[in-house]
C-alpha cells in the first residue's frame, strides 16, 4: 500500500511540475532509485518460509556469509596461469576494481600480492571457521589501510541495499488488541472510571487498540532464531523442498548457526510473553516479522568505525518511550528493552582504524566477547558475533602481540606498500591522468615504477636462489639480487629471458615459497605517498608536451638525488636498463624478421606427428597430409632449433621423451579429443611456436651490424629522402616501424628514437 501511495503522490507531483514546463524524468529516475534502495517491505513469517523454501541460501546468511558473498558480488572468478598443468598455487589474477577502485570517492589499488590474501581470507568466511577472531589488516604508514577499508565497508553498506545483499532481521509487530483485550474494556468505558482512566493512560503511550506496537530487534537476531532450537530443524525439513539444497544447511558449517544461535534476551522474553498472552501459539508467529536490515555507517547500523580519538562509550542504550509502551502491553511480565552499543554490530562490522589511544582500550575490551561471544549489560547476557576487524602499524603490534591468550584471537593479514610494478602504474594513472602514459616510451613508465618498488623489497631473495642456483647467464640483463625476476614471478609473469632449464625448475613448491615469502616485503622503502611526491618530481621536471620520455631521462633522475639512490639496492639501476636494453632488442628483432608462418606450422605439426613413431617408418601426417620418413636425422634438424647445433644425443633424446609425454597425456588426449581443440589452438603446440621463432630470429641483425647507412635511413623515415635508399633496405626498415607500432604500441617518432638508441649504444651486438 505504501509503495502504491508514494507512486500516487509522484504522479500527482510529475503532473504539476509538467503543467508548469518543467522536465520531470530525472525526478522519476531518482525517486524509483531511492525507494528500490532505501524503502524494503518488511515480510511476514508466512512469506519469510515462502522465501526459504526457494532461495534458503539468500534467506539464510550471517555477516560472514553477508561479506562472501559481497566480495564475490564485486569480484569476479579469479584467472589461473595453471589451470591443467597440476602446477597451481592458487595464485590467481583477480580483477578487484569494482570492489577497491569504481565508484569510491578515493580509489584504492589493489596488487596482486595483497588480493590474494584478501581472497584466501574471504573463502574462509565460507565455511564459517573463521568466527571469534579480530582480523587486523598491519601495513605500514602510507600503505593505504585507511582506504582500503572505508571501500570495502561502503561496498558492503551498498551491497545490502540490493536485491542480492538482503540481509533479514527480527521484526515484531505485536497486536495490541489480542494481547490486552483493549477491545473488551472499551465496550465499558463509560461506566467504570477507573477503566476509563486506564483507556487514556495507554492511548498517551501510542497503545490504542487499532495500533500495533512495531520494533525491530537490536540485536538484528536473524527471525528463525524466534524458533525454539528444538523445532527448527523440523520446521527447516518440511519447508525446504530441495534435497540438495536441504542437506547442504543441515550439514555444512556455514550453516551451524541456524541450529545452534540463539535468541537475544529482548526477543526471548517478548516470545516468552507473547506465548503466555495468546491461546493460540501460532498467533505469536503473526506477529513475527523479517526485516531487511541497510548497514549504515553513519548511523552506526550495521558498521561502526572508531577512530583513536573517539570517546569510549560506557553507557548502555534503550528507549524510554519504547519501555513504558511494553511494560504496559505485558504488565505480568518483565521485559527490558537495554542492550550495548556492541548489539548495534551484532552480525555486523565493528571496525578499529589504527590500535592507538581509545582503540587500545577497545581492543583489549573485544578480548573476551571475541573469545566467547558474550557480553554483560548489567545481569543480562548479550550475545555478540560481529566481523572485528582494525587497522596497525606494525610498530603498533606491541599493544597485543605480547598478550598470550590474545595470540589464538587475532588474525593478522599485510597490506604492505606495492610490490607489483603493473599495480604502481595504475596508481600514477588514477593520480595524473591516463594519458599521462602517452609521453613515456613502451616500458619506461613500468620501469620507473620497478626502480620505486625495488626499494620496498628484501635483496637476500632465499627461495628465489635456491632455485636460480647459478645467474651466471643473466649477468647482461638481470640484477644480482633477481629482484627483477621476483618482481616479474609477483606479477604472474614468467619473463621470456629464463632458460628453458630454469623455466622447467619452477614448479609447484618453487612458486608457492617465492609467493609466500612475500609477506616479509613492502614495510621499508618508498610509502605509497612518497612515491607519488618523487613522480610528480619527476613530471615537474621532464614533463615536455611535444617530447617522449625515454628510459635515460629516467636513469640520470634518479641517479641525480642521493636521498633516492641510498633507498635502492646496490646496482639496480644500472641492471634495469640493461634489462631495458635487452627487451627493446628482442622487440627490434622480433619487429624486423619475416618467416614463413605456414612453414613453422607444418614443421610443428609434422614432429609432433613423428615423434610416436619408431625410426625407419614412414608414415603420412594426419596434421599436414605430408609423408614423413622418421629418421633420426629428420628429427635431429627440428630438435636442434630448439636446443642448438651443439646439443648432445642425450639430450636431444629428452626432449624427444619430454614433448611426446606432454603430447600424449595433454595435448591429445585433453584438448583435442576432451575440448574438441585444433592442433593450433592446443597449449604445447603455442609454446613450441613461440620458442621456433625466438630461435630463428637471434641472428636476424647481423647484416646490419656495419651498415652505416642502415641508420641513416633509419632518422629518416617518413622524409622525402628516405626514397633515396635501395629497395631492400626500405622495405626492411619499413617492416621494422611498422611491426614497432602494431606490435609494441611505439609511435613512428618512438619507433626511430629506440632503433637508433640501439645503434648507438652498440647493443645489436650486445644482445
């Protein structure tokens, strides 16, 4: 009905504003917004168990379940690099924008490090063993704690407002006229005085006999919870239908509270009542209400935040009003309408940002409502179960760590400053603009930000030697430290450079002890803040409209301000732009070869073909269609692209072995004949292509190595005389710029500054 009015009083309101001229369809809009999200119906009891008989699921959620769901609401199924290898840590790439950065009036950016924990911490909350805990999120100053908790407290606020984030609470809407009989002493009114008197004292308290007295539980006590813990299971088993959707609320954790929560002492003693007032039982269930329940941080609703500062609130809460209207209603029976300010969270969020000042005190007030989800107003029992959560500097961890029984209660989760470089331009891109990246060359914006993260990380690097045992190899291009390589594995990246031998080593336990050690980075170095003061340094200084920022403006920034260089590790300056150097070769050479596609395809295809087959046969591809005699010299000059000309038997024989075992166990008895994959499309069949054309195009500079006019012609192209030089050499430097811009993102100014850096700092020889 009151949904009815409201549109009623809008239309009458529309009519108005349009007899005078007035546009009206963003006033529509608005009000259609604001009651979907702001006005919820209350249920019955009866539509209540319509509800769980079809989504118990969505009826039946506590504030862990409520925060699962939210977070996955906002981020979607995380992408694994290793989804068939069995090589999976877990180690996912979760898109957490909409959760963290879209629509928050401060973004906060989220690495890939960090989403991880945080995921791993959510899907605990799944099975429910992760109750009677403080979870406090330690990160040092400038690491964005603050943000990243006020964003995730307004998605939930958010989430509740829609139809998927519905969270129910007690609602009683008791029935004044059956409970006192208001109805029967009325028709006497008149002849007795003092009943008279005794009309009018309840129609002050709002206690008329076509009124109900309606309020909601403090508590948010879930409705089912109004069911005596005897007869709920029963009541459950005859509701819901769904067999499967039965045994998984009778069985699984997540679902535990159902059966075994109970009531707060308000709602007890108000059942109680109701149950001794009305001959008939059942007319306690009519006066049962669910309410769906808005978070309200402003309010304190759901979510309330203490700052250090804030006072602590000693004094219990109730309403007078409120009070006087039930001992009216039940006068035989005592009913205290008091609770805490901690039954304002109760299924809820109670937030601590930073253990300092009251917010010690806090904490150590929390320990024993955490521990056994009971609190005391005056003699009556409360009970609690919230999602604690806080903030801490690490320098801040002394106030708990060293209190034993403190040490099973808290779960600690870091949010150190970034340690993924992909993350840290992001950051610089929401802070100065996205276009901002048009002025640097490909690359060099990301180097700028690994040069900032190098000096949040930890040089030792343990799990990372034990498993490059020798970097003898990758002296040319990689620091000593392998903070470039660690950066690159943080990033879910395994960089192109690795041996195929070192590729190999990584496995399971390599990549999930590199990961792990992670958590022992990100608290020293460059904050968060700090590192938007040096780029913004930077823009001030080498920020030209009309000119490219190219990677040495960046390496002499650096090396000019000592208080930056003391910051970094030893010589990882120097091994970033080798790094750079290295990359921008393999780009010039990739760009500027041309091979025959077809032909690399074929030969995949006819080996993987052959390998199955014993030496001496002959037998026609069923790829290509070609006859393949299988000799061991037809082998040997595939395999030697791969391995190089030196490459022993032995081997050569491994490889053999290694790719026919992956062809027969994956590629074709998963992708082809399970996911119906061509030949191309298969995983090995990619990586062997990819590792063909690196092979073949290594020598692809040399005739360029002493052609002086090969630069010449370089400068320029796109001038009236580059028709000047011979045919085959434009065509290639054409190819050359042309696969730079389509390949690489160079623009055609990029592309000849970077070729001629090349030339010029002899590094077509180098690499």
């Amino acid at each position: 009905m009151e949904k009815k009015n409201n549109k009623s009083e809008l239309s009458q309101l529309a009519l108005d504003l349009q007899n005078k001229g007035l546009k009206i369809e963003g006033l529509i809009k608005l009000s259609n917004e604001v009651f979907k999200k702001e006005k919820r119906k209350s249920l019955s009891f009866d539509e209540l168990l319509y509800t769980i008989n079809k989504t118990p699921e969505l009826a039946f959620r506590d504030i862990f379940q409520i925060i699962y769901d939210m977070v996955h609401y906002y981020v979607p199924k995380g992408v694994d690099e290793y989804p068939t290898t069995g090589n999976s840590i877990g180690y996912m790439h979760y898109d957490s924008s909409n959760m963290f950065e879209n629509d928050c009036d401060d973004p906060f950016f989220a690495d890939r490090l960090f989403v991880n924990r945080f995921m791993k911490l959510i899907k605990g909350f799944k099975s429910n063993i992760q109750k009677n805990r403080i979870y406090l999120f330690e990160g040092p100053p400038g690491s964005g704690k603050s943000t990243f908790l006020n964003n995730f407290l307004q998605k939930l606020e958010e989430y509740t407002k829609t139809e998927k984030g519905i969270v129910y609470k007690t609602e009683w809407r008791l029935d004044i006229e059956k409970i006192s009989g208001i109805k029967k002493f009325k028709t006497t009114i008149n002849k007795i005085p003092e009943l008279k008197k005794q009309y009018f004292e309840q129609v002050k308290f709002g206690l008329k006999s076509t009124d109900k007295l309606v309020f909601s539980c403090p508590n948010h006590d879930h409705p089912i919870l109004q069911i005596p813990i005897e007869y709920r299971k029963d009541l459950l088993d005859e509701i819901i239908e769904d067999k499967k959707l039965k045994k998984k609320i009778f069985n699984d954790k997540q679902y535990e509270w159902i059966f075994k929560e109970k009531p707060c002492s308000i709602c007890k003693t108000v059942h109680s009542a109701l149950v001794n007032s009305l001959d008939d039982p059942l007319d306690v269930y009519k006066m049962l209400y669910a309410k769906p329940m808005l978070f309200n941080r402003q309010l304190g609703d759901g979510i309330s935040v203490f700052n250090p500062g804030d006072n602590i609130i000693r004094n219990n809460l109730g309403n007078n009003i409120l009070q006087d209207k039930i001992n009216r209603l039940f006068e035989k029976t005592s009913i205290t309408y008091k609770f805490s300010h901690l039954a304002k969270t109760n299924n809820g969020v109670y937030a601590l940002m930073d253990i300092k000042e009251n917010n010690i005190d806090r904490l150590n007030n929390l320990h024993g409502i955490i521990s056994d989800g009971v609190h005391k107003v005056d003699l009556i029992e409360e009970r609690i179960k919230s999602f604690f959560v806080g903030l801490v500097n690490p320098s801040d961890t002394k106030h708990y760590k060293n209190t034993p029984s403190f040490k099973d209660r808290v779960t600690t989760i870091k949010i150190p400053y970034i340690l993924d470089y992909n993350t840290e331009v992001k950051i610089y891109s929401n802070k100065f603009g996205k276009e901002i990246q048009k002025q640097f060359l490909p690359r060099v914006l990301e180097n700028f930000t690994k040069i900032i993260v190098s000096s949040r990380m930890d040089t030792v690097n343990g799990e990372v030697k034990k498993w490059i045992t020798s970097t003898v190899k990758y002296n040319k291009f990689v620091d000593k430290n392998l903070l470039l390589l660690k950066m690159d594995i943080y990033a879910g990246n395994i960089p192109s450079w690795l041996s195929d031998e070192d590729v190999k080593k990584l496995d399971f336990n390599i990549r999930k002890n590199i990961i792990n050690s992670a958590v022992n980075e990100g608290d020293k170095g460059f904050s968060g803040r700090k590192s938007l003061t040096i780029f913004n340094d930077f823009l001030n200084k080498h920020y030209k409209k009309d000119e490219i920022i190219t990677m040495k403006i960046v390496e002499q920034f650096f090396l000019s301000k000592d208080e930056y260089i003391k910051k970094l590790p030893e010589g990882f300056l120097k091994s970033i732009t080798d790094l750079y150097d290295y990359d921008i070769m393999q780009e010039i050479k990739e760009a500027i070869y041309f091979f025959n596609k077809e032909k690399i395809y074929n030969d995949i295809k006819d080996y993987l073909f052959a390998i199955n087959f014993n030496i001496g046969a002959t037998r026609e591809s069923i790829y290509t269609g070609n006859d393949i005699e299988i000799t061991e010299d037809y082998l040997k000059g595939f395999e030697v692209i791969f391995l190089g000309a030196a490459a022993t038997k032995d081997k050569r024989d491994e490889f053999r072995k290694e790719t026919q075992t992956l062809y027969i166990s994956q590629t074709l008895s998963q992708e082809i004949k399970l996911q119906n994959k061509n030949i191309e499309e298969t995983k090995q069949f990619k990586d062997l292509y990819e590792k063909y054309k690196k092979r073949i195009k290594e020598g692809v500079l040399e005739p360029y190595y002493e052609n002086k006019n090969f630069r010449r012609a370089i400068i320029d192209y796109n001038t009236d005389q580059f028709k000047t030089y011979d045919r085959r050499l434009k065509d290639n430097i054409t190819l050359l710029v042309t696969n730079l811009k389509k390949k690489f993102k160079y623009t055609i100014n990029g592309a000849k500054q970077i070729c001629v850096y090349a030339i010029d700092k002899g590094l077509f020889k180098k690499y």
